[in-house]
C-alpha cells in the first residue's frame, strides 16, 4: 500500500468532552496504521485536554492557550499549514474515519495534477453511533465500522464538503489558505470548495466513497451567536458571487494570507 510520505495530515482541535479526545486518538491510529505521513494536532482551549498516546515522531503535537468562546477553526488551520513541508496534505477533523484507499486514490489525482482539491468520499458522512463507536475503539478495525454501515445514518443527506479535504499544498495557500474571516463554526467547509471552484479550472475531485463520523456529545459545532451566523453567510455569498480575477484580488487584501 501506499505510504503517502509525500503527504501531511492536519487537525485542528478543540477538546470538549472525553469523547473528542478518544476520537482523535482513533483517528490517528488509523493513518498510522496504514501510512508514514506526518501528522501535526494543533489543541487551542482553555487548558491541555488532549495528550497523544504514541511517542511515534510521526505525530508532531503543540497546545495554545485560548480562552475565547468558540473555536477559530481556520486561524488554527492556517497556523498548522505553517508546519507542514509536503506537497499534498489533508485536513480532517479529530472525529473522521476515511478508508485508506479512498485516500490514496484522492492523492493520486492530486499528484498528477488532475486536481488542486480532492474529497475522498462523495458527500455520504456516516453517523457512528455511541455503542459502535466503543466496539471501534476496542477492535481498531475498520471492518467493525463496515459491517455495521447498513444500519447507520447518514449525515446531512449526501451534501458533506468537509470531514476530509486532500488539497495540493502550494496552490491552496496561494489560494489564501482558510478564510479568517469565520472566527467560529460556519459555512467555511463550502467556502473553501466553492473558492476553489472559482479560482482553479480543474474540478474538485470527489471519489465515489464515504467517510465515517465517530460519536461525541455535541459541542462547539454550532452558530453560538446569530449575528455571527449573519455576518459568516454574507461571507459566503460574497465569494460565491465572485469572478476569478476579482476574487483573487481579494484574496491579496487578506492580512494572514501566506507568501508563496
């Protein structure tokens, strides 16, 4: 199988229930189960709530202390894109689960330049049920989370654009990197894959796949503010009105935008 050394693996996250923790720990342990890739968590809360569970120095790990309600997804995103030194690397949640050749595969046209961006499913998310989620713990077998897929729910329909997203390093941050203008949870998940759409001729790739969401009490995944939920969807329509050229003169305007 593929090694994927070519490609990083990022996670931002936030630690609010044990549950979280224990996902990421599951999370990790499935790329390292199946790939050599760097992978970098970056923790920002309060206090340290999460503590890796391997020494393996494939797994780089660093905490900041945050004690803003809400989690700024895309600024910690932007700071682990700082670390990362290969060509393609993968964002995904500390909850996902992705099948490891939906994930070579979503490289691989990445690598031949078929793609700037890849999904490596096709917007079918399944919800991984408390109980399910305990027997993946224990067996750490994807085939536990297989045979039961006919009996789960999927998420959202077949409309997912996050959960994992396979981008071509260089491009996606002459791209901007994430939008820091959503502060706190939104519709930054569709932006990214429609600023994308606009700005690069190739299409998103999407393999013909689905992903897995392990279980956890619901948290900071939610509009916490509605004002803030207005101002995130005027965001997001403003892109979405956007031609290439203006939305790359835009895109110039951003403070935090990486120099490439």
């Amino acid at each position: 199988m593929d090694s994927l050394t070519d490609v990083s693996f990022v996670f931002p996250a936030s630690i609010d229930s044990p549950e979280r923790s224990r996902n990421l720990d599951m999370a990790i342990a499935s790329i390292m189960q199946h790939f050599d890739s760097p992978i970098s968590v970056l923790e920002a809360g309060v206090k340290q709530r999460y503590f890796p569970k391997t020494n393996n120095p494939q797994l780089q790990y660093q905490f900041v202390e945050d004690r803003q309600r809400g989690f700024n997804h895309t600024r910690y995103l932007n700071r682990l894109y700082e670390t990362v030194t290969t060509p393609i690397m993968v964002l995904i949640d500390t909850d996902a689960i992705v099948p490891p050749n939906q994930l070579i595969e979503t490289v691989e046209q990445i690598r031949q330049g078929k793609a700037v961006m890849g999904l490596p499913y096709d917007g079918s998310a399944y919800f991984v049920t408390k109980e399910l989620a305990n027997a993946f713990q224990q067996s750490q077998e994807l085939e536990t989370l297989e045979n039961a897929k006919k009996h789960l729910r999927l998420m959202n329909g077949r409309i997912a654009v996050g959960i994992a997203i396979v981008v071509d390093t260089e491009k996606y941050l002459q791209a901007g990197g994430e939008n820091e203008f959503f502060t706190d949870w939104g519709p930054e998940d569709l932006e990214r894959v429609k600023r994308m759409e606009i700005l690069y001729p190739k299409p998103v790739y999407r393999y013909p796949g689905y992903v897995f969401h392990l279980w956890h009490p619901r948290g900071n995944s939610q509009y916490n503010d509605p004002q803030k939920e207005i101002r995130f969807k005027q965001e997001y329509l403003k892109i979405c009105s956007m031609r290439q050229k203006e939305l790359k003169t835009y895109i110039e305007t951003w403070p935090w935008k990486t120099k490439v």
